[in-house]
C-alpha cells in the first residue's frame, strides 16, 4: 500500500517532468520562430495560408469535431462513475491502512519509551518496575525518604476490558488517552497536555498499539478466573471477596500494594521491606470500609453496579453525588457479578479505626530487625 503510493507519486513527477520540459521547448522554438518572422507578415500571416473550402469544414471537418467531442464526453461519463465506485473501498483500505500504520509506529515508540519495561513484554503486567519511592518520614523524625524499591505494573492487554468499555474504535478511546497523556501514580505523564514529552499523534499511535494487542473479552475473563483458583488454592484461609480484591482492587485502593522486595534507603544506607498499608485504606483510589461504603451506597446493589461499570469522567455516583474523575475502571467484563458481590461484601467488612491506626507500622528498617 505504502509502496502503490509511492510508485504513482514518482510516475506524477516523470509527467510532470515531461509536461514541463515539453512546455520550456515549446516556448523556445516560438520565441525563435517570431524572430526570424519579423519583416515577413504578408507571407506568413495564418489568414493568408490555404484553408479547406466551406464544403469541408461545414461537412466532414464539422463531424469529425464533433465524433472527437462525443467520444471525450463518453470518456467522463464512464470513468468519474468507476472512479466513484472505486472509492469507497479506497477510503475503508485508507483507514486500515491507517490503523496498522499507526499501531506499529505506536508499538516502535512503546520500545523506545520502554513501556514493556514495567508493562512486561507480552503485556501481561508481570514485571516490576524499578521506581523510586517517597515514604515519607516513616524512620525518623526529621528526615523523610526516599527508597528505591520495585513497583509492580498493571497488564495492557487487557486495558480496554476495564477503561473505555463502551468504545467500539479507536475514536471512541477517551479515558486510556487521558491516562495517557496524564500518567498515573508512579508512571509519569507522557501526553503534552501533562508535561509529557508526546504529541497528540504520537499518544494516538500508542492508544492503536493498545487497541491491537488487547485480548478478547473471553480471555481476560479466563485470566481472572485461574488467576483466583490458583490464588484460593495457596491461600485457603482467605474469603473470595478478599482474593478478588488483591487481584483486581489493591494495587488502587491499597497504600504501597504494588510495591515489592527490599528497598534501599539512599539517606543512610539502611535497607527497608516495603509492605502494603492496611487493605483498602486508600491509595490512587479512595479509602473503602464499612463506614464509608455504607454512606456512600446505602444499598450493596447500587456498589455492585458502580464496580460493574466503574466510574464516568464528570458523572455522579452514590449518595454524596460524588463526580467520577477517570479513575476508577469498571469490572463488568472480566468478573460475574456474583464475584463483584463477594468483592463488595468484603469491602464493606473492612474496619475503619483499623485502616487509621496501622498506616505506617508495618514498615520496618531490616537494621532494626537484626
Ligand atoms: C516506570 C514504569 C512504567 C513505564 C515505563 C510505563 N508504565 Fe504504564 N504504568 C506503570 C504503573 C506502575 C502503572 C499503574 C499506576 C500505579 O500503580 O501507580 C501504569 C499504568 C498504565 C496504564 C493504566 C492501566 C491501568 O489499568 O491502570 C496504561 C494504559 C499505561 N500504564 C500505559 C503505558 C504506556 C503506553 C507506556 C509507554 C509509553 C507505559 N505505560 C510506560 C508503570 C510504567
Ligand atoms: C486503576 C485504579 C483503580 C482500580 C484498579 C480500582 N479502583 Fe476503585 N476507584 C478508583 C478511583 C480513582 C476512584 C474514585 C473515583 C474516580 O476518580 O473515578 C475509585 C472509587 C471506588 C469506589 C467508590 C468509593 C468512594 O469513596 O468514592 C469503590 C466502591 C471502588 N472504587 C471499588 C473498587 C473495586 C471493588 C475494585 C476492584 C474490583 C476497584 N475499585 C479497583 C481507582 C481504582
């Protein structure tokens, strides 16, 4: 396709070449010609020639004008209706064309910008990212820290199972742009309207890229359900409801959830685990427990249906009308709702003082552990 493009392009600029040389002649010769007619009017003047009589030019001269006109009137009536014809699956093969175009130059940029780094190559979110992580001043009282440590990274391909569910193409893509061009949590901005340092093309060749590697509705789906087997069989102690939660939940809704392995202090030298805060006590996303859930959806069925479709940018949910901000992703697609039931009754278990009290406690310098 790219290549048709350009062979009809170099074939125009040969035309073009010879219509111009063809011109540059014409004018030299005449410029030539009138030279050498100067004096000479009365032998060369065009009126003074041998002209047909009007038998001939009233007869056959006429008809054979007038055959050369029907014959190019012909020529446009049958060829602007081809061309026409023709254009519709010239514009559809445009546009794939377009979208395949865009998604490798998206996929060249996401190695470039290293987005498989921290995504994992096959976009499964396996990897942990290295990052650098501001914890405050949990070791002392003067100095606050900075520790690097690894930051575990959510799957892409399965990002439009959760944010733009609706969008049936590529224009429709709104809320993975705006995460996008914003960043998110510890992944920075990389649109221009965030201070990142991608145009708006640039941002909708990665969203094509996204668009083709996503898997079906009914992979995803698969994924979650092995995913929690595997993790109820290791952890038989635990409700569904809480195992859910940490697949789907914690890593928004969890202080430091996706951050794993020892960490270094840079200040001092001192190596720290990092370790979540207590489960749901807010992260990215809100703070969620009984107290505030029951407030907020005094009816578990009207919980259920906000997670089932997650929030819309700038539209209300729950009793304080609260505005949904492109955060919250909606879990329909992946999970049944009998799961999101058990994922809700288990956040309205969870205890407010408790989230309050532990926040910090549980880090720990592994000096002080020895
Ligand atoms: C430094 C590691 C890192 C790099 C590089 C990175 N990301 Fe991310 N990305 C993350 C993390 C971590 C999150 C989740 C936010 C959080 O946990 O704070 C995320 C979230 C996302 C999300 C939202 C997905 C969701 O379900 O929440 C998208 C989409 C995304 N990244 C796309 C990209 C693209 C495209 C690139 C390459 C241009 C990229 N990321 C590069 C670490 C990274
Ligand atoms: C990508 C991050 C992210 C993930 C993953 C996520 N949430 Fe959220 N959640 C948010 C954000 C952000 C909000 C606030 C609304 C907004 O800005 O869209 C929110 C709001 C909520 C609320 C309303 C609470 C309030 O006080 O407003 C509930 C309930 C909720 N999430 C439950 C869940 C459940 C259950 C899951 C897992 C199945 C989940 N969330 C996964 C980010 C996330």
């Amino acid at each position: 396709m790219i290549y048709a493009a350009t062979t009809e392009r170099s074939i125009a600029m040969v035309l073009l070449a010879v219509v111009v040389v063809g011109w540059a002649i014409y004018v030299f010769v005449n410029i030539r010609r009138s030279k050498s007619e100067i004096g000479s009017e009365i032998e060369l003047a065009a009126n003074r020639g041998s002209l047909p009589d009007d038998e001939v030019l009233e007869g056959s001269r006429l008809e054979q004008v007038q055959a050369f006109g029907v014959l190019m009137l012909l020529i446009i009536a049958l060829v602007l209706p081809i061309y026409w014809l023709r254009e519709g699956g010239r514009r559809a093969g445009a546009e794939v064309g377009f979208g395949e175009r865009a998604a490798a130059a998206g996929e060249r940029l996401a190695e470039e910008l290293e987005c498989v780094v921290c995504h994992g190559a096959d976009l499964g979110g396996a990897n942990y990212a290295p990052v650098v992580l501001d914890i405050g001043n949990q070791f002392s009282d003067e100095e606050t820290y900075i520790v690097k440590t690894t930051w575990r990274a959510p799957a892409l391909d399965t990002v439009f199972a959760r944010f733009d569910t609706d969008a049936e193409n590529l224009d429709e893509v709104d809320e993975v742009r705006q995460i996008l061009n914003y960043g998110r949590g510890v992944m920075p901005a990389w649109g221009l309207p965030g201070g990142g340092p991608l145009t708006s093309q640039e941002v909708d060749n990665l969203i094509a890229w996204l668009w083709r590697e996503r898997i079906s509705d009914d992979d995803a789906s698969q994924q979650a359900l092995q995913a929690k087997e595997t993790e109820m069989a290791a952890h038989p102690e635990k409700s569904e409801g809480q195992v859910l939660f940490e697949l789907h939940c914690a890593r928004c809704h969890t202080p430091r959830w996706p951050a794993r392995g020892p960490a270094q202090l840079p200040n001092n030298g001192g190596e720290v685990e990092v370790i979540p805060g207590p489960a749901g006590s807010g992260r990215y996303g809100p703070a969620l427990n009984a107290v505030s859930l029951e407030r907020l959806f005094p009816d578990i069925e009207d919980q259920i249906s906000f997670i089932t479709s997650g929030a819309a940018d700038n539209v209300a949910y729950g009793e304080f009308a609260r505005l949904g901000n492109y955060g919250m992703p909606g879990f329909g697609r992946i999970l049944t709702q009998e799961e999101i039931r058990a994922i809700s009754e288990y956040e309205r278990s969870l205890d407010q003082t408790e989230q309050s009290t532990v926040q910090f406690a549980e880090l720990h310098t592994s000096k002080d552990d020895q």
